[in-house]
C-alpha cells in the first residue's frame, strides 16, 4: 500500500525562470503538505539534478528563454531506466498541451495557476509514480520468496488494489493471466474470475520481449509505454496508455523451463478517456469557429494549402468565394449580439448545404465566409455555387419571431489563375469581394490584376482624407437656389469639395463614398455645418445679407452623431438665426430609425431649424411617417428632372411628388434643372424652386456673395396674357417642309414653331402652351406615333395630327384607334383642304378645353 507519507515525502523539482513562479508553487505544495522540495532557474541544471536525485515528479514551465521545456525533456529521457518522465508541464497555450504531451510528458497544468487543479494532479501522478517503485520492490521480493509466490501475488493485489490504474500480471513461460486488480476490474466491466479465465491476448495487445531474451534480461525493465484501446464487457473501446514491465527473478536456468517463480510481465493500464476528450476539446477549439462549428481562419489556410498541393499534382483548378455578408451590422445592431449570432449559425447551416461533401466551408471573421471548391472545368462552376448562395439568403430568416433578409458579397479567386498559394488566393478573392460591395452588393466578381491598382489606389485615398481632415483641406462651394416666382435667388446649397494637395479639386463622387465606409463622414459632416454657419456670418457681417444655407447629412451622421447638439453648438457659437439653416436629409436616413428621426427632427424644428428631404422619390419614405416628421421642403431628385420635358414617367413622378407636396403644406426644389425647357416645364407646373447648372453650378464663397450682391435672377417667365391666342407646331425633319408648312399657315395668324427633331419638338412645347402639333411619321429615332404618344401623356389637351406621305399605314391606324393622334394627312397635301382641317382642330381644342380664343 502506497501511504500518505510516501505520497507527501515524495521528491519533487520545481523548475521555472521566473521567481515569482518558483515561490507560487513552492508555497502551494509545502501548504498542500509536501515537504521534499526543490526549485531551479537554472534550465540546463535540469538533467544533472535528476541524475543526482532521481526526483519522483519534475514541474516544469515550457517557455523559458534560455532553454525550452521541450529541450529540458529531450534531456532527461536518457536518465530515465524505466522509460517513464515524471514531468507535470506549466503551459498557457493549448496548442502546446498536445506538443507537450506528445514530447513525453504526463500531464499539464494551466497558467493561471488553480490550487485544486494543481494538486489534484500532483497526487495522481505522485501515485502512478510510486506505485511504480511499489511495483520493482515487490519484483524484488518475489525473487527472494518464489516458493511463496501466490501469497506474495495476493498481498502485491492490496498494493495494485491502491490505485485506479488497470493491473495484469502475466506470467511469460505459460502466457496466462496470473492476477488482476480491481482497476483492471472496473476498466473492462469483468468480474475478476472472468477476467483470470481470458487469454491476455483477448485482452491485451502483444507484450514486447527484452531487446537481450529471456536468459540475458536484466532481473526489472521497463519494456514499453504506448497508448492503444481495450474492449470493454459491453464491446466500447477504451482508450488508454499501457505500460510493460518485464520482472525476471534470480534462479537456476532450469526453473524457467517452468512456471513456478518463472518471470512476469506486468501491464499497467491507465484510462486516458478524459485526456482524449481534452485533447480533442482542446483541438477542436483550436481549429474550428465557437459559434458555427466550421473550420477557422487557421484550419481554413490549412485545407487551403492542402488542396492545392493536390490540383499540383492533379493538374486540378482550385476555386475560392470570399463572402461577405451586407448590412450584418445593422441588423445586429437592431436586434441585438444574441440574435446575430442565430443568424449566422442559420447562415453557415445554409451555406454547407450549397457545397459538395469534398468542399470546404470556413469562417474567416464576423460576418465573413469562405469556400473552397476542387473542380477541373471552368469558372461557371464557380458562378453556380455564387448564385446558389445569394439564392438561399433570399428565404427570410426566422429569428424567433423576427423575420429578417440579406444579401452577400463574394469575391472569387482561382488557382492557378489568379495565384499559386493559399494566402494569395484568400486576399485576391477579398478584394473581389470588395469590389463586389463597391458594386452595389447582392453579387460577385472575379479577380482581376486591376483590383490590386484599385485596393492601392483606395487605401491612398483613406490616408489622403484622414490628412485632409486634420490639416483643412476641404472647403465649401454654394450652388444657388431660385424662388420661380420671384425669379431671386432664395438661397444655396453647401456642397462639400476637397482640394487635394497635387491633384486640385476632387469631385465629391470619388471621395464622399470613402468618407462613409470609414466612418469619417460624421467628424467632416460636423466640420461641414460649423463652416456653413461661420460663412452666413461672414456674409452677414459684409454686407451680403442674410443668406439661408442648405447642408446635407449623411444617415451615418444622422444615426450615430449629437445632430442637434451640433447644429445647436453651431449656430450660438456663430450668432446665426436658425431659421437661415436647413437641414438636406435622404429618405434612407429618414427611415433608418424612424421613431428617433421624430424625436432628433422634433429638437431641431423647435428651435426653428428647416428641414428638407433630399432626392425625394429614390429611397423608400413611408407616406404615413411622412406626415409624422417636420419636413418643410421636399426635393426632387435629379433622376426625375433629367428627362422631364420628353418622358411621361418622370413626368409623371415629378407632378406627383409636387402635388403631394402642396396638399401637405411642404414646398419643392427641383435639382439638376439644367436648361430652359426644363426651368419652364417646372415653373408652369407650380414647382417652388430650382437649382442646376442651368442657373449657376457650385461657387466659391466670394463669387457666390458677389452673384447675390448683384441680384442675378431668372429671366421672366411665360405671361398667358402675351401668348398668341392659337399656337401650331410643326416637326418634320425635311427643312423644306418645314418652310412650305409655315408659309401655308402664316396668313392665319397662329404663332408658327417649328422643329426638325421630337427632341427640339419637346423643348419647343416645354416653353410655349401649344395647342396643335402637325408631325411627320417617318423620323430618326422616333417614329411620329411613338412621338405624339408621349405628347398625349405629357399634354393630353394639345390636339395632335400626323402629316406624312409614309403608305404603312399599320402603326398610324393603330395610333389613331388608342387615341394618341386626332387626325392622319398624306402627303402630298392639298393647301386648302390643309388649312380647313388645321382651322378645325383649333376649334376642336377650344371645344374641349372650353376655354375659346
């Protein structure tokens, strides 16, 4: 039997190079009551006092700077007569458990030190240790008492009975079992006399011989450790590391001809089940993501790698999708860290469901994902599996009861197209994956040498504008707004502009972008309106006089930043009425948080800020939360303005927008008005304002006071009063009937416009009230019909007649039949007949507009 005061009086080597370690564990063990002590910081002295002292337990720290624990058990395994280190190693990386292990060690205790796991493990070992040693002295006795073998056998069964481990003793001449402990017992499920009953070799796997024979063994040696499995009474295997000592007793050569006092080998098992779970625990953590249970960036890499030293060999295309997940963050955000986390697992879930079984999955970062596709054939393949991806993130995800949708963005990369390693492929297909995202998101792109120039050319810009923010290099230019019924300016828009040191003048498209992806937007969106209201002082202070500027707000700026406090802090700090600041929010800010937008929108109204909603139409305002915010102006955007005069749905949408407008109290600024046609087409539709370069594009602050000082205005506007009671169009494109026409009808008295194209037809009718068109059908690009159809939309009351000598007469039938023209002439026309139908579709006109000349 093995006794406390083996146990406690038990030698042990504590070896560190930091002394605060040695004294800890000096303190914990002679608390624990474990007298026999010794300590080192001394690394390479490690082998000499074992040799010395032959210490029952050695703790020994790995990561030394003067010599590895690594190289310490490298050294005492010569010393080591029983093939057994007694080394307990101190570790904080899991990674070098399994590496210490593996080196010979037999157990481990983390940094930072628990009392009660440290001890618990230094008493196991101390007592397979000992025990051990108890092994070799009874090996001793038996060979002095071979007469009394089975008795000795019985009482050495009280000492295997002390420890947990699994003890057979088989006797070498006759191969039988001759005794069990009741470790053993319990390991296997057997009860003893089963157990005697079996073969060893049922039980155990083959013992190793002597490496000298039988006659020539010395009388005790330790043959071999290894670990193996054993079968269990219920057919489980147990994993367990098997040690074999080989015990000889001294006595004539004839008595090994027979078993009695013969040499044993005894087999001592220990169960390591727990120790391949932590192994196994331990190399799962290390390997693969907590969350989803897919392989991590550094098992990824590893595959990676293996995979295509395989297409190296297989002459294979190796391909893999970097994904990306868009608006992951707001969707966090809103519903919280815990359904985030659900809807990746859901996700990863869903993306191993779109590969093959040969394919891998991986999980690079947060919201990013990785494949890894073998494939010998082209890229289509790769475009399926892509697609596939976006297609299943379409089904909503159900997030106990919160529905929510995304998209990705994956970048794709191909061995040995793009690259040749696994690092370079990962970061070609990341930047394909961000280009996919500049794109628009919701798709893929490929890799393409050019992306590099792009990754460059952006992360510049990122340093460039971080340096422009800290040294004032962006400026504000103001782009005039006119009242259409005064024709005066009433006021500017701020327009942010970056002069960059050896570049000049940076258009906003190129940088503005950049400031929103790297959240720099609200530190220039606060400089932005502290500078607008400095410039109204300015401008007060010279004389301009009171000027109300316009500043747009970023939805980054608006959800994460102090708005108000900011615009507060502005104007007091420049003494600026608050009623010369507007505010130029999008609908995507608007919408991002409605029920705050109120609260925020509700301060700055109270304290008489305006507030205006920029490109009006393009996001997706709620018209319910419309009427719940303070919104003063709405603008129309410029998608809507670029073809007003000639399209019946942009038309369309901006006569909508304005009369929604007016019916809830709100006025309306058209943007992008870039020409006459255009400003008339608005004015006579009751818009209130404009801006575009038609007036004036963006100024500097100097020329822009200068131009109001000036008071530069729009000209007049069309006066019903001073228009011709009866105005006729004429579109043709030969210039000869188009002079024949007009000297025709002159003696009439109508106001004549004529148009050799539909697109100087739409100016024409944009600036004057027409009453009747006489058109061609045969013109380039636009057919006559197809012309006068999108007249009937954009003026239902203008009376419209195709003269043409064009004979397929299909398309004009049809016209006529929908409505889109009122009369067909051929040509050639007879002068009289022309002039009494023109004359009549004057008259039509005053009869349905009831409203005669």
């Amino acid at each position: 039997m093995i006794s406390q005061a083996d146990i406690y009086g038990a030698r042990i080597l504590i070896v560190d190079d930091q002394e605060v370690n040695l004294r800890l564990l000096e303190h914990l063990l002679e608390s624990g009551g474990y007298t026999a002590l010794s300590s080192t910081l001394d690394a390479h002295a490690v082998a000499a006092l074992h040799q010395c002292h032959q210490f029952d337990l050695i703790i020994l720290d790995l990561v030394m700077p003067a010599m590895s624990g690594y190289a310490v058990m490298d050294a005492l395994r010569p010393l080591e007569r029983e093939g057994y280190l007694p080394v307990l190693v101190i570790t904080a990386d899991p990674d070098a458990r399994l590496a210490a292990l593996e080196a010979g060690a037999r157990d481990f205790i983390s940094k930072p030190f628990d009392a009660l796991e440290v001890l618990t493990r230094i008493r196991n070992m101390l007592e397979v240790r000992l025990l051990h040693r108890a092994a070799r002295l009874h090996s001793a006795q038996l060979e002095a008492m071979v007469s009394q073998r089975s008795a000795e056998l019985r009482r050495f069964r009280g000492a295997m009975d002390a420890t947990s481990d699994a003890i057979f003793l088989v006797d070498m001449l006759s191969m039988a079992l001759v005794d069990v402990n009741d470790g053993a017992c319990r390991l296997l499920g057997h009860a003893r006399e089963k157990l005697l009953a079996l073969a060893p070799g049922v039980l155990l796997p083959a013992p190793p011989l002597p490496p000298a024979g039988l006659r020539d063994a010395p009388a005790h040696l330790a043959l071999d450790a290894s670990e193996c499995e054993l079968l269990r009474s219920d057919l489980a295997m147990v994993p367990v590391e098997l040690t074999w000592h080989w015990y000889a007793p001294a006595c004539d050569p004839a008595q090994l001809q027979t078993s009695t006092g013969g040499p044993l080998l005894i087999a001592v098992a220990r169960d390591i089940s727990e120790r391949r779970q932590v192994q196994e625990r331990l190399k799962h953590l290390a390997h693969y993501d907590s969350l989803t249970g897919l392989p991590n960036r550094g098992l990824f890499y590893q595959t990676l790698a293996q995979a295509v030293e395989l297409a190296q060999e297989k002459s294979w295309r190796i391909v893999v999708l970097f994904i990306a997940l868009d608006r992951f963050k707001s969707i966090n955000d809103t519903l919280g860290a815990a359904l985030g986390d659900e809807l990746l697992r859901q996700f990863s879930n869903r993306l191993v469901a779109c590969v093959r079984l040969r394919d891998t999955v991986g999980r690079l970062g947060n919201d990013e994902f990785a494949l890894i596709l073998t494939m010998s054939r082209n890229q289509q393949d790769a475009v399926a599996v892509a697609n596939q991806v976006r297609d299943t993130l379409r089904a909503p995800f159900d997030l106990h009861g919160h529905a929510a949708t995304l998209t990705a963005s994956i970048g794709i990369a191909m061995y040995p197209d793009d690259a040749q390693d696994p690092e370079t492929l990962i970061k070609y297909a990341n930047t394909a994956m961000g280009g996919a995202k500049q794109a628009g998101r919701d798709g893929y792109r490929f890799f393409t040498a050019g992306m590099n120039v792009q990754v460059l050319a952006r992360l510049d810009l990122e340093l460039a504008l971080r340096h422009a923010l800290e040294h004032q290099q962006f400026i504000l230019h103001y782009q005039p707004k006119v009242d259409l019924r005064t024709g005066r300016i009433s006021g500017v828009e701020a327009l942010l502009r970056w002069r960059r040191p050896g570049y000049g003048l940076v258009a906003p498209a190129e940088f503005v972008p950049v400031l929103e992806d790297t959240g720099l937007i609200g530190r220039v969106g606060a400089w932005v309106i502290q500078a607008a209201c400095r410039q109204v002082a300015q401008w007060r202070d010279e004389g301009v006089g009171p000027v109300r500027v316009a500043v747009n707000v970023s939805s980054r700026q608006f959800a994460e930043g102090d708005l108000d406090g900011e615009v507060t802090r502005a104007l007091v700090r420049y003494q600026v009425p608050a009623e010369l600041l507007e505010l130029e929010l999008t609908e995507t800010a608007l919408m991002s948080n409605a029920e705050r937008t109120i609260i925020v929108l509700g301060k700055l109204k109270k304290i008489g800020v305006k507030v205006a909603i920029d490109d009006f139409g393009t996001g997706y305002s709620s018209l319910a939360y419309l009427q719940r915010f303070p919104i003063d102006k709405l603008k129309i955007d410029i998608a809507f303005v670029r073809n007003i005069t000639s399209s019946p749905n942009d038309a369309a949408i901006a006569l909508a927008i304005i009369s929604m407008a007016h019916s809830l109290k709100l006025s309306v600024v058209a943007e992008g008005v870039e020409s006459r046609p255009q400003l008339e087409y608005l004015r006579r539709n009751r818009c209130d304002e404009i801006q575009g370069f038609y007036f004036s594009r963006a100024l500097p602050a100097l020329e822009m006071g200068q131009i109001i000082v000036a008071g530069a205005g729009l000209p007049p506007g069309h006066d019903p009063a001073a228009q011709p009671a009866q105005t006729l169009l004429i579109v043709d494109e030969d210039v000869n009937v188009l002079s024949s026409l007009h000297r025709l009808f002159r003696p009439d008295g109508y106001q004549i416009l004529t148009a050799s194209t539909p697109a100087e037809g739409f100016e024409l009718l944009a600036l004057h009230r027409v009453h009747v068109i006489v058109c061609d059908q045969r013109m380039t690009g636009l057919s006559g019909t197809e012309f006068l159809s999108k007249v009937k939309e954009l003026y239902p009351a203008t009376i419209r007649i195709i003269l043409s000598g064009y004979t397929g007469l299909e398309a004009v039938l049809d016209a006529i039949n929908r409505g889109a023209i009122y009369r067909f002439y051929t040509k050639p026309w007879d002068d009289t007949e022309l002039r009494d139908n023109i004359r009549l579709a004057f008259q039509h006109y005053w009869m349905l507009t009831s409203s005669p000349p």
